[in-house]
C-alpha cells in the first residue's frame, strides 16, 4: 500500500512538472511569434487540449497557478486590470501596456455565433473570488457567485480562464477566442450546439434609440439591477442613436 501510495505521488508530480514545462513552452514561444503577452484565457485554451485543467490546476484558478511556475511573469493591463497576461522572464522590461495588443480604430466585428445570454457568460469579467456557473432552462442566464456559495442544481462552470473580457485582444480576434472556448465548453459538458445558437431575434439589430443600444450590452441579472429616473428613461427612449 506505501509503494503504490508512493508510486501515486511520484506521478502526481512529474504530471506537475510537466504542465509547468508547457507552461514555460508555450508562453515563450508566444512570444516569440507576438512578442505580447499571452492572454490567460488563450494559454487555458491551449492547455486545455493536453490536460483535464480543472483537475491539474488542483482548484486553482490559472493566475494563481502561475505563481508558482518558474520562468513566466504575470503580467496585468493597466487600464483593464481583468485582462492578464503570461510573458517568458526572458521577455525584456517595458511599461506593462506595451505587452498587449493595440485595438484598431476600425475592428471587425464578427457577430456572435451563439445565445447572447452564453456569449455575456464568456466575455464579461468575473469578480475575484467569484465562480460562475450557466443555467440553461428555462433561458440561457449566468449567476457569480462567492466561491463558498453552493451551485444551483443543473448549473455549470465556466473556467476563469474561458472568459475573454472586452478590450484583451483586437474584436476579431476576441471573437473567434470566445466561440472557440464556448464551443470546447460545450464538448467537454456534452452540449448540443444547436441547442445554444443564437435564435433569429437576437441577430444584431440597429437601435432606433440610446435606451436600446444600452440595454441590449447588459446581461439579464446586469438589467435588474438598472435603475434609472423617468425623466431620464424619456430622455434616452427619445435620444436616436448616431
């Protein structure tokens, strides 16, 4: 019993060791290719193709895994403190915003594939010490709760590092990150992803008023809690969007 305890554990280990080793590999060689930081969120892509990464972060969100992997910096925005990057310590030293991309003046919006209610899961950040889960009956909705909390019953967890916050990465390319992660998502949840597309009423529709545009950028727990004056509402219902 000690021996195959011990057996356990050395491989245990040297499973650690070697996500580390990827870690290191893929962050330098994103570099080399980029010379950027690699978003969190991209490396947990990655990485997800090679380990269950829930079980081999041990509970632990990428972030802080990353503390302790010899060889990489964390590397924040300055501006978007949720967008977080991963850089070799070979990178040279520079202001931290010049780690990240540059978004154009002009970006190509790629229209969302999937039900808004799973895009907003995947692309508006989660608060520190938050974990958030996606109902999908009777709508598509998703709830942040204390890591405490317990889940509601038929929820699931969407991984820290699938969420791609606004202003990481150019609108193309964030985009196609997030239908990618929503999709990898859906495999590892045993999701059909027709049951998840984004339904005709949903298409992107022009505002006829600024009340529209803004309502239509929140999540339905976000509209709860919008409160507004009459007199404002009226304003904005009679404002036409430029």
């Amino acid at each position: 019993m000690i021996v195959l305890r011990q057996q356990m554990n050395d491989t245990t280990t040297e499973a650690g060791e070697q996500l580390k080793r990827d870690i290191v590999k893929l962050t330098t060689e994103y570099w080399a290719a980029n010379e950027r930081a690699m978003l969190l969120a991209l490396l947990g892509k990655e990485l997800s193709k090679r380990y269950p990464l829930r079980d081999a972060l041990r509970g632990q969100g990428l972030g802080t895994y990353l503390s302790s992997v010899t060889g990489v910096r964390i590397i924040r925005h300055p501006t978007n403190p949720v967008v977080v990057g991963a850089i070799p310590d070979t990178a040279p030293r520079k202001d931290a915003i010049d780690y990240f991309a540059v978004e154009s003046a002009a970006p190509q919006i790629v229209s969302p594939l999937y039900d808004k209610g799973l895009w907003f899961a995947f692309s508006h950040p989660i608060s520190e010490g938050h974990i958030r889960t996606v109902s999908l009956d009777p709508a598509i909705t998703y709830r942040d709760a204390p890591i405490t909390s317990t889940a509601s019953p038929g929820s699931l967890i969407v991984p820290r590092e699938f969420v791609v916050p606004k202003g990481s990465l150019p609108a193309s390319e964030r985009n196609q990150l997030i239908q990618a992660h929503i999709k990898s998502w859906l495999e590892q949840n045993g999701i059909e992803e027709a049951r998840v597309i984004a339904r005709p009423s949903q298409a992107p529709q022009k505002s006829s008023s600024l009340m529209e545009a803004l309502i239509s950028e929140l999540s339905h727990e976000e509209q709860t809690r919008v409160m507004l004056p009459l007199d404002v509402v009226a304003k904005l219902i009679g404002i036409e969007k430029r």
